[in-house]
C-alpha cells in the first residue's frame, strides 16, 4: 500500500511540475468550436480529473451489481449453513468485505 501512495505522489508532483512550467495559452477545439482557452498546464489537469470522473461513473454499474451479488452470497451462505431457519440459531460473524 504504501508503494501504491508513493507512486501517486510522485504522478501529482510531476503533473504539477508539467502545469506549472506550461503557462502558455491554448484553446481547445471540438470540431470547429472552440471549447477552452486556457493554460496548457489547466487544460491537461482538467482532462485527467475529467477522465477520471467519467472512469468512476462508468464503474458504477458494475459495483452495484457485485454489491448485490455479495449481498445474495451471503444470505445463501447463511441459508444453507443452516443460519436463519431458527431464530435461536447462532449467526456467523459478518464475513470481511476486500478493498
């Protein structure tokens, strides 16, 4: 884990050097349309953190339905175990969730 954060900060600290040293002006175009003007170093920043967010947002489908698979998992494992069909039964500790 802490190979992982030293990788990210080393990746900030060196976008934040390239935005930094790019101070010049460049307007982003659509097709014909201009859509930005701005620094280099703002616009390269913008797009990585847009990137990001529409990563995250695209994953989002795909947690919510490992989210309820884990959730039916658990409730057959407590079903089949015999955990649940007697309310004096003993209930298993909550299984751990990974990161």
């Amino acid at each position: 884990m802490r190979g992982v954060v030293t990788v990210f900060a080393v990746i900030v600290a060196v976008v934040a050097i390239f935005a930094w040293s790019n101070g010049g002006t460049v307007t982003v175009m659509f097709w014909q349309w201009p859509l930005v003007t701005g620094s280099l170093g703002l616009v390269v920043i913008g797009a990585g953190v847009l990137g990001a967010l529409l990563a995250f947002l695209g994953s989002l489908p795909r947690h919510a339905r490992l989210g309820a698979r884990s959730r039916e998992l658990e409730q057959r494992v407590n079903v089949l175990g015999g955990y649940g069909a007697d309310p004096g039964s003993p209930r298993p500790e909550d299984t751990r969730r990974l990161p």
